[in-house]
C-alpha cells in the first residue's frame, strides 16, 4: 500500500502508547522488491522503551502490532535489503547503490558517523547528491554471538537471491527478464553482472584479516571456528573467491580503499563479554585490502582512517566522502555505455585470453595444468612452450603437422602464419591454447621495431572463438597479451604440506618440523617438490634434518636449492632435470641482459637485508646523466617479474625480496665470480647514506642500520670503505645505548685499519674510549683516554676540540672510579677552555658543563650542582629542543638533585616527565631510560611509596640485566636500591642476600674501595642491625667508617651517614633511658639484662658522632652561605 500522512500518525501512535517515547527523522518508503509492503525508518533517542530493549538478533523481526490489519514488523538488525530514502518522483531511477556492510557490521550503523550529529551519509547525504538513485542497505546476521553462522559461500548465496528479488522488481534500472536457466543457459547471476559496473571496496579482506583475537569469543561454537578459518590472511577460501572475481572484471572499475590507522583489536573480559580495547594492529592491510588488479582496472585509495570508522563521514565535505561522492559521480556517467559493451561481452561465446603471472616455481603450470583438465574430451588442447622463440615456433609447426594442415611439409612454406589462420577460422570448433613460460617481452614485442607485427605476438590468434591461456613471470607481457590478469601467489602452509606429503609420505610423522620447513622455502611448489624429491630419495634424512641443514649456513641453502630433481609434470627448459636456482636463473639471465638499471639494483639487493629496502637506496646509484624517472622504471620491471614486492606508506614507497630469491641472486653472482664486485659497489653506496650517530640522524640509521649489518655479515673486502661503515655503525649503536654491539664493530674496524696503509685510527680509539666508559670498564677507558690525550696534545694541541673531548671522557672515567676530585679538576679545565675556543652555548660547552654537575652531585654539593643543571638546561631547550636526548639528560639530573636536597614532590614530577619522554625518543630500553626508571624508583622510596618502588625496581632490574649486563655499573646500583626497598618493607632476609651479592660483584668489578662498593656495605651493616645482628652490624660499620674516612675523607657526606648509622644500630637504649632500666642490681640482672647493657656501653662509645656530624654539616652549610 502507498504510505500517507495517516500511515505515519497511527505509527506514531501505536509506538508512543504508553510510553514517552522520542521519535526522531521518521519517514516511510516503499520496499525494495516493490511488492506493496513498506519501510517505515525511525530514531528513537535513549532510553529506548521496553519493547524496543529487548533483543531483536536473528533472522526474524519482532511481529509488534498490526496496522489497518496489515502485520507490521520491527527489526533493529537491518537484516536484508532497506531502502534509505525516496527518489526523485516522476524522474526515472538511473542506478541501484547498494551498501553492504561488513562482518559483525550493522547494516545501519556501520554507516553512522560517532559523533552527537550521527549522520548516516548514504541517508542523510545522497538523497541530495544522487535524488534519482536507489540507495539501499543489506544487512545479514554475523555477530560474533550469533547462533546462525554461515560459510562464506552461504552468505553470497543468500546476498545473490535477496539480490535477484530486488532487481526483477519494476523500480530497478535494467529489466532482467529471468526463467528457471536464463537465456542461453545463462545464470541469473550473470545477468546480475552485465548490470553492474562500479564497486567500491572499503578494507575489504580479500587476501584474509587478522583474527587470533576472534578465535576466543565464540570458542565453543564450531561453526564459528569455521567462519573464523575462512576469513584468515592466507585463506584458501577467500583466494579462491579473489581468483574467481579477478576472472569477472573485464569491463569493471574497482576501487579499492584501504585503512592507513590501526584498529583496536578483540579481547574477552573476565565476565565473558567481549570489547574493541585489545592491541592496536592493522586489522586489513593494504596487500589483503588490494586486488592487485592493473591500474586500468582497480584504482587504490589510502584512507586516513582505521577499519571501522573508514566509513563514518561526520560532513559532506570529508576528504574520504567527497573521493566517494566523486567516484559515484563518474561511474553514473560512465555505466551506461559500458554496461551495454559488458553485456555484449558476457553474452559472446568469442575469443577469450586470461594470463598468469608470478615468481617462477610458483605453481603457474599446475594451475594451469588443473584447469584444463577440466574441459578433457570436450575441447581440443595445445600446449605451446614458449620460453624461447625458438621454441615456440618448434611446437608451432608440430601443431601444423597434427593438424595435416597443407605445406607442413615443406621446409619453403611459412607455416606458422597457417597455423594462426586454422585457430581463427570456422572449422578449427572450440579449443584452448596454452602458453606456457612466455616469459621474454622482447620475443613477443621487439624493442627494435616500430611496430609490433613482426614478433611472436603476431602470430597468435584472435577473432570469435577460443580460450588462449598465458603463464609467465612478467606482469608487464602478461597485460599486453591478455585482457584479464591473475597475480599467483605461493601457496599457504595448508596446501603446501598437502604437496609435501603428496610426495614424500614419511614427512606426516613429522609434521611440526615439515611446517617450519615450509615457511623457510615460502611455500614456493618448485621449492616444496625439490625437498620433497631429496628427502624421498634419501633414506637417512628427514624433515627436521633438512630443515637443520637448511638453517645452518647460507652455503647449505644454496646447496640444498641446487639439489636436481626431476618433476614428470613439468617439462624442463633445463633438460631431464632442474633445481629452483637454476629456474630463477632464467628469469636474471634475462634481466641482466635487457635491463641494466634493473640488474645493478637486484645486485645491490643481494649485498644487504631483503626487506625493508626504501627507494632513496636506489636513487643514491643513478649517475649524473641518468633520468630519476629510470629508477621507477627498473624497480618496476622486477615487481613485474614477481622478484620483488612492493609496499606504499605515503609517499615512500619500501620494497622486499623473497628469500629464496635473495639466495638465488647470490649465488647466481657467486658462480659468475661477480659477487665481491657487486658488495664493493654495494658498500660504496651504503657509505653515502650512511651519517654519524647522532641522535638526529636516528631516523636514517633505523632505515640502514639492517642494510649494513647485512652487508658486513656477507663478508666485504678488507678496505677502507668496509672500515668506515664498522665505525658509523659502532658511533649509532653506542648512541643509542647497544654497548656491547659497538665494541664489537669499532673494534672490526680498528683491526682493519691495521692492514690499510696510513690508515688514520684516531677517532676509532676515541671511540672506543667512550664506549669502555658507557660499559663502565672506567680502568681501561683511562689507561686508553691517557694515551689519546698525549697524542692529540702533541699532533693538534692542547686546545684543539679533539684534545678537550678526550679530556672531558678521561674525567668521566676518574668519576666513574670515585676520584671526584680528580674529575673536578680536569673538568673545570675543559669547561674554560671549551667557553673560551667554543663559545659559553656550544653544544660540546654545556656538555662539560653538565660533567661537572654530575661531578657535584657525587661530592653531595646539591646547590652548586642544581645552579649550573638549571643553567645547562636552560640552554639545552633552547639551543638543542625540549626533546634532544641530552636535553633530557639535563632534566634527569636535575630531578636526581632534587631527590637529594629532599625536594621529592619536584623530582618526582620532573622525574616522571622525563622518563616519559625518554620512552617516546630513546625507547624503553636504551640506558638512559633505565637510568630514569631507577632514579624514580629511589625518589618512590624516599617517600615511602614501598611498593610502587619495588616494582618499578624489580622490572628496571631485569631489563638492565638482559640490555647491559648482570655485572654493569649501572645493573649493580639497581640491585643495591633494590636491596633498600627490601629493607625499606621489613624483607630483611631479601635485603641481605641481595646486599652480599651485590657487595661480592662489587668488589670484584669496581673495587673494595670504590664509593659504590662502600654504599654497598653500609646498607648491608644497617640490614643487620635491623636483624638484631648487632655485632656483625657494628663490625662492618666500623670497617666501613675507617674506609670512608681514608678514601673519601672525615667530613664526606658519606663518612657522616656511616657515623650517624653506627650510632643508630640500636637506637633504643641510648634514647635518654631512665635509671630504673639499668639499676646494677646483680640480684635482679638477667641474661638479657647483661646483653644490653654489654651494648649500651658499646653505643655510649659512639654516641659524640651524632652530636660531630650536626657540627660539621652547620659549618659546611655555613662556609657555603659566607
């Protein structure tokens, strides 16, 4: 029935009655099939009524009430196909849009933008941009609680006869008559397709999404686990449906859109509910959202936007929308003509060519292979091996002596051109044609020519009739000789065991191993067969072992992919047998030979890591008088041969190597003896790129850093170019706090300058110097800084910037062995000279500045150390930024001072400032972010916050242990703190067995005397005490208060806490006792009456240290004020 005014008054009635109720944008359209029933569209703002809260999931709405006898049915789910709005009236609809909402989407809501306007756009926007197109919505039941859960191809069936309904009915644009077959035995489906002529794709999986997470929901739903396998990355499923969609879209635009934010991922909560606040991941990435489909066809858009939101547009003016509303726009101007011309297309039983492309061994043949299959004793078959063009025209003219066609015989009779004339005329009936390997473009289309008839293009048919199938490893001869394109990926790990155990049996007792296996060969079927045609063969190996030989070296690798097998399904262009390398060796014979640019970039990826390899690697070895545009080209050609794949983040675009691949260049190099050649380029490019350490160019070294590191581990020449890399690798990674690493690389470095000639190795020892430093072996950083200073005093001079920078290293490496002193005095020195010959705001200037600081704060003279923290920090911001690593030093520090004059609320704030900013710029683990989680650990303790202390010190504690080293400095002054808290807490057998580990490591690493090592044993003398081990207590104090006197002096900071400790080991008896406790009385002394006053006598010896340490520290207070 037509909706009226009166419709929508008894609905409003009927909804109201009884209850408030808030309807919003109510309206009422006809039904998509048209058959007389109505949609009515409604809001209703919250709270929602009873009968509305109540669940309305399934297939079947709630049967509310009944409308002028009519039943009228509520569904919140959307379920099936909804009209959003009315069209233009008395104007024709010239297209069906139809939105289809994704898994666990709502066919509404999935729409909606999320904020307080909730604009639906396809409701709320198009009815004014497209008036006269029926905008529609689909929905079905897919959630993830659902009990109706469907297989994929369940779903399509579904979607394609609610589909068919809606276009038989009179409002749709073309008038598809169907019968039960369709004519000429065509499905209604095809019919579906011949009027369909854009689809936007929004993240759409169809290479599989992330869903670990999606397994644990609905675990105990079988089908679900079903679903869930069929929409995962790798699905068998869904390769099958992108292969069979690709083979449909002649004649199609796509366009593909895909999410560039991160999208939270699914967790379950303690209840069982399920939430969007896991991990943020890419739930589709753009390989999976892409079909990979040429560019004439599929048209790929990024979109600022995580996977659900991608489709919420808030305004009409939305980047996104206005790309979709321009898009729409087009396809309406476009689809007219060009569906009439797919009609004609799908209707015509004429000349057909499909091509598959991909890396070689990939199972191109196979597939091929299979689908003919199919159409045995139906249609005649001829298989052309068309590798060569020698080849091709060999299997030609067998193709004209099977046929008996007239001068076949006759070595003066072009033949091949008859050939080609019997495909393409009346009596040759329906036939495949099968190119196998066609792998060369210049035989197909010479370069040479201006046109292209004179190739082996010409002599392949057209016209009416025919199937012609193409295999091939380069895209770019694959789109010139066939409308449809098809990119074959490797197998998943399903179906390549399947192969493995096909051919080798016995590998199904080891399944585990055989999967690993698989993974390391990339599921390649040439690779997979080759293993599976070894282990066969050899009755002693098995797939673990395989799988250990192939691990252990690159030379086993190479090795194990030469092994020849032969395959009675493939024919070899290498003879009776082939090995993978030797099949990827035709694709680089062939490109070494025709692309030269392209050569020199495979040879360049051979030297270094196989992925994450940006562009401006390749732009850095064009020559002067090269185009830039020659770049792009070259890089082109090798993703057009499967041999590299490409990813796009912006505008960078990042390429990667199968691995497989990068073996098989390396050693098709290695046997032309022009492997050390290319590393020697390689090396010549990579010393270019790569900058000095500094934090600014950190951004550059996390590009190249890998590159280097590969192309060191491949065994460069001794020269000079190889020891520069070493020494800016070793001066990136002591930046960035990988000690160990950088000891590792600058000593490489130094032992090859040894072999060059007047290599010049100064600033590798410098470096060097600094890195024994940061790995706190102070010892040898000095005995090697003292060799320096003498030499660059004697070569540059004493206030040369070279000589000033060993000097500042040598006063750290005196500080770090506790000779403070020793320290101030060279520091100050270096500060003058660098104000002097540098400037007062010089960056190397305010870094000897902060030195001496440092200097203060070990000496416990806070308010010199916090007037000059404060002044290099002032200057840092300004002249480094707020978030220069040694900016952040400056504000550590000054947070440490803070601490230490008691001003905890200060550091604690400063602290947590900075430790935050630490972990965005350094990274959690550099040791300067450790440091930081110490030092607000010690702040934490200081004021009592025991817990939080504890586990800030437990977790810094074994990051240190696994970053620096259980027996690093910094490592031994974390467990010293974590002893403290242990104590802090009452834990005093924690706290001791700590303290005794932590003293032995010190004593042995640093020194009996070192002042760490001291610290050390005066908290364990305190842990005693608090055991009520007074003697032992008393012992180690005493022995630690007569060091501190001699090492660091009587009025140290140090020495007077020792005092203060000794003093306090048992702090009761001397705390003005009253006579009745000690009344000397031997008739009443108890055992325990003796013991105490053994050692009140004991503490009465002591007790002028407190009032000594308050003297001392009023007159060190007072010298400072004066």
């Amino acid at each position: 029935m037509d909706a009226t005014i009166s419709d929508l008054q008894e609905l409003r009635r009927f909804l109201k009655d009884g209850e408030e109720l808030n309807l919003i944008d109510e309206t009422i359209v006809p039904s998509c099939s048209h058959d007389g029933t109505l949609t009515g569209l409604f809001g209703v703002q919250l709270p929602l009524p009873c009968f509305l809260a109540k669940k309305t999931g399934g297939s079947r709405p709630i049967i509310v009430f009944s409308l002028r006898g009519e039943d009228v049915q509520i569904d919140r789910n959307f379920f099936g196909f909804t009209q959003l709005y009315h069209t233009e009236k008395e104007q024709p609809i010239i297209a069906d849009i139809i939105a289809i909402t994704g898994f666990e989407g709502h066919a509404y809501d999935s729409w909606e933008g999320q904020s307080h306007l909730q604009r639906m756009w396809l409701r709320d926007f198009f009815p004014k941009h497209f008036p006269n197109c029926r905008t529609m919505t689909y929905g079905y039941d897919s959630g993830i609680k659902s009990n109706s859960i469907y297989k994929l191809v369940d779903y399509s069936r579904t979607f394609l006869r609610a589909l068919e309904k809606v276009r038989k009915s009179d409002m749709s644009l073309v008038q598809a008559k169907f019968d039960s077959t369709g004519d000429n035995g065509t499905s209604p489906s095809d019919y579906l397709l011949k009027s369909t002529y854009g689809i936007l794709f929004f993240g759409t999986p169809h290479r599989g999404m992330l869903v670990p997470s999606l397994l644990d929901v609905n675990s105990g739903h079988e089908q679900w686990k079903e679903f869930v396998e069929e929409i995962k990355i790798k699905s068998r499923t869904l390769e099958m449906q992108r292969v069979s969609f690709t083979n449909l879209c002649t004649g199609l635009k796509i366009y593909s859109f895909f999410e560039r934010d991160y999208t939270r991922q699914v967790v379950i909560r303690p209840d069982g509910s399920w939430s969007r606040e896991g991990e943020l991941a890419l739930s589709v990435k753009a390989g999976s959202a892409l079909l990979q489909l040429p560019d004439s066809i599929e048209e790929k858009i990024p979109v600022d936007g995580d996977h659900f939101n991608m489709v919420q547009f808030e305004t009409p003016h939305c980047t996104t929308y206005r790309e979709v509303r321009s898009i729409i726009e087009k396809i309406l101007l476009e689809a007219p003509e060009a569906i009439r011309s797919q009609q004609k297309l799908l209707s015509a039983t004429g000349h057909r060519r499909l091509a598959l492309w991909g890396l070689g061994g990939v199972g191109k043949t196979q597939d091929i292979l299979d689908y003919v299959y199919k159409f045995q004793g139906r249609v005649s078959v001829f298989w052309i091996h068309a590798a060569n063009a020698a080849r091709f025209k060999q299997d030609y003219r067998r193709i004209a002596v099977l046929l008996n066609l007239p001068g076949h015989d006759d070595p003066k009779t072009d033949i091949l051109p008859k050939v080609k004339a019997w495909f393409e005329s009346p009596t040759s009936g329906d036939w495949i044609l099968v190119l196998d390997n066609a792998d060369n473009l210049l035989d197909f289309y010479p370069h040479n020519l201006e046109g292209e008839d004179r190739g082996l293009a010409k002599l392949l048919p057209h016209g009416s009739k025919g199937t012609m199938l193409v295999t091939t490893r380069d895209r770019s001869l694959a789109e010139k000789l066939a409308e449809n394109v098809i990119l074959k990926h490797e197998m998943n790990v399903e179906e390549a065991m399947q192969l493995f155990k096909d051919r080798c049996p016995k590998v199904g007792e080891e399944e585990e191993a055989a999967s690993l296996l698989l993974k390391e060969l990339h599921c390649l079927p040439l690779a997979v067969v080759q293993a599976a045609a070894y282990i066969r063969q050899s009755n002693l190996l098995s797939a673990s072992g395989y799988l250990q030989q192939f691990k252990a070296t690159k030379k086993n690798q190479i090795s194990l992919l030469s092994k020849p097998f032969s395959d009675l399904r493939r024919e070899s262009s290498l003879g009776g047998t082939e090995t993978i390398l030797a099949t990827l060796a035709i694709t680089l014979e062939q490109i070494q030979k025709q692309w030269p640019l392209a050569w020199s970039f495979l040879e360049t990826m051979a030297c270094i890591d196989r992925q994450g390899i940006p562009q401006g690697l390749f732009c850095e070895k064009l020559s002067d008088d090269t185009d830039a545009n020659a770049a792009g080209e070259a890089l082109s050609r090798l993703i057009d041969f499967a041999l590299i794949t490409e990813t796009i983040v912006g505008e960078d675009r990042w390429f990667e190597m199968p691995a497989i691949v990068h073996v098989s260049i390396q050693d098709y190099l290695s046997i032309r003896k022009s492997l050390q050649t290319a590393m020697n380029k390689t090396g010549s490019t990579l010393l270019k790129l790569l900058p000095k350490g500094e934090h600014a160019n950190w951004s550059v070294w996390k590009i190249y850093l890998p590159h280097a590191l590969a192309w060191v581990n491949n065994g460069p020449m001794l020269s000079e170019v190889t020891a520069r890399v070493y020494f800016l690798m070793s001066s990136y990674l002591n930046s960035i706090g990988r000690y160990n690493d950088a000891q590792t690389k600058i000593e490489a470095s130094l032992e090859m300058q040894k072999s060059i000639p007047d290599a010049d190795n100064g600033n590798g020892l410098d470096l060097l110097a600094l890195i024994y430093g940061n790995q706190g072996r102070w010892s040898e950083a000095e005995e090697l800084g003292v060799k320096l200073l003498e030499t660059r005093k004697r070569v540059l001079g004493p206030e040369h910037p070279d000589t000033l920078e060993i000097m500042k290293h040598l006063a750290s490496a005196y500080r770090g062995q506790g000779r403070v002193e020793e320290a101030e005095e060279l520091g100050l020195t270096v500060l003058e000279k660098r104000k002097r010959v540098l400037g007062p705001e010089h960056p190397d200037t305010l870094s000897s500045m902060s030195n001496l600081a440092y200097t203060y704060r070990k000496q416990e003279r806070w308010e010199e150390a916090e007037e000059l923290e404060e002044t290099v920090l002032e200057k840092r911001k300004r002249v480094l930024g707020p978030e220069h690593p040694d900016t952040l030093s400056s504000m550590s520090n000054l947070a440490y001072t803070y601490m230490g004059q008691g001003q905890l609320e200060e550091a604690e704030k400063l602290g947590l400032t900075v430790l935050e900013t630490s972990k965005m710029v350094l990274g959690t683990e550099h040791p300067h972010t450790l440091t930081r989680i110490n030092n607000l650990a010690s702040t934490y303790r200081k004021q009592g916050r025991w817990e939080e202390a504890e586990e800030l010190g437990v977790t810094v504690l074994e990051t240190s242990k696994r970053v620096l080293g259980a027996e690093h400095p910094h490592t031994l002054k974390i467990m010293k703190n974590l002893a403290s808290t242990y104590g802090g807490q009452g834990r005093l057998e924690e706290a001791e067995e700590l303290g005794v580990t932590v003293l032995e490591m010190s004593k042995r690493i640093l020194g009996a005397e070192h002042p760490h090592t001291l610290e050390v044993m005066k908290n364990l003398a305190s842990t005693y005490g608090g055991q009520g081990r007074l003697e032992e207590a008393e012992e180690l104090g005493v022995t630690v208060l007569e060091m501190s006197k001699r090492i660091l002096g009587a009025e140290h900071p140090h020495t007077l806490e020792v005092m203060k400790n000794l003093a306090s080991i048992r702090p009761n008896p001397i705390a003005n006792p009253s006579p009745h406790e000690y009344t000397g009385d031997d008739n009443h002394d108890s055992e325990e009456d003796r013991q105490r006053e053994g050692t009140r006598d004991k503490l009465k010896k002591h007790k002028w240290v407190v009032f000594m340490k308050y003297l001392v520290s009023a007159r060190r207070n007072s010298t400072k004020k004066n």
